[in-house]
C-alpha cells in the first residue's frame, strides 16, 4: 500500500474557527483484509470530523471546540485548541467504498480494507 504521509504543506494553516491545524498522531497496521490507521485526536467531537477521499487520497480534518466554562478564571494555560489535518495518498490498493470509521474517547479508528488482488495469498504445494 502507498500510505505516504503527503508534504506537510498545511502545517500552519489556519483552521475554520480561528485556530492553527496540527497533525494527528497515527499508528498504521496491516492485516491480510485491511489497513487499520489508529488517529490520536482529543478534544474533538464526532461532529467536527471530516473525512474525504479525492484522487485517491484521504483527508482528515477535525476542529476542537472545547473550551473551559464561563466564569473560570484560568491560573495555567497549557492545553492546545486547534484543528487537526493530515492526508495520506492511498494508491489503488484501498477499495474505498467500504472503508469504515469509529470514533471512541479521542481515538479515530479508520479500517481501509484492500482490493482482492491485495490480499495476502496462501499457494499450497503439491507433492509429486
């Protein structure tokens, strides 16, 4: 599979609601059916995560929305509020029409399952 981490092009980018973009920790693991890619991204709810695939590649974007409460006055500042982005080129050996998301506690759970020709194939031999 060609999951290439593409250019790092929209590392500072500003995000929709005002923040800069910053990419996701991901751990990527390959099964004989599926690439599975585990995305860190806390803060974030299910609402506010896009995915896309275009010219076979995969975006993700997520926007934070978290904020403390009204009223708190904030006596150490260290928590980051930012959008998320990363995209992966994906090749022809992802069948993208049933690729399957699950978002848990700040982990996004991405299977890629790959095309037939993909798979990892067992050739038995004869004895003769």
């Amino acid at each position: 599979m060609d999951i290439i981490k593409k250019e790092k092009e929209n590392k500072n980018l500003e995000s929709t609601r005002g923040n800069n973009y910053r990419t996701p920790e991901c751990d990527i693991y390959e099964t004989n059916e599926a690439y599975v890619l585990y995305f860190d991204i806390p803060g974030v709810e299910k609402d506010d995560l896009n995915l896309k695939i275009e010219k076979d590649t995969l975006y993700l974007t997520a926007e934070c929305t978290k904020r403390a409460g009204e009223g708190y006055d904030c006596l150490r500042d260290e928590m980051i509020y930012s959008g998320f982005r990363r995209s992966f080129q994906l090749g022809n050996s992802v069948n993208t029409e049933n690729i399957d998301a699950e978002y848990r506690n700040g982990t996004l759970k991405l299977s890629l399952p790959k095309r037939e020709e993909q798979k990892t194939k067992q050739i038995k031999i004869k004895v003769g």
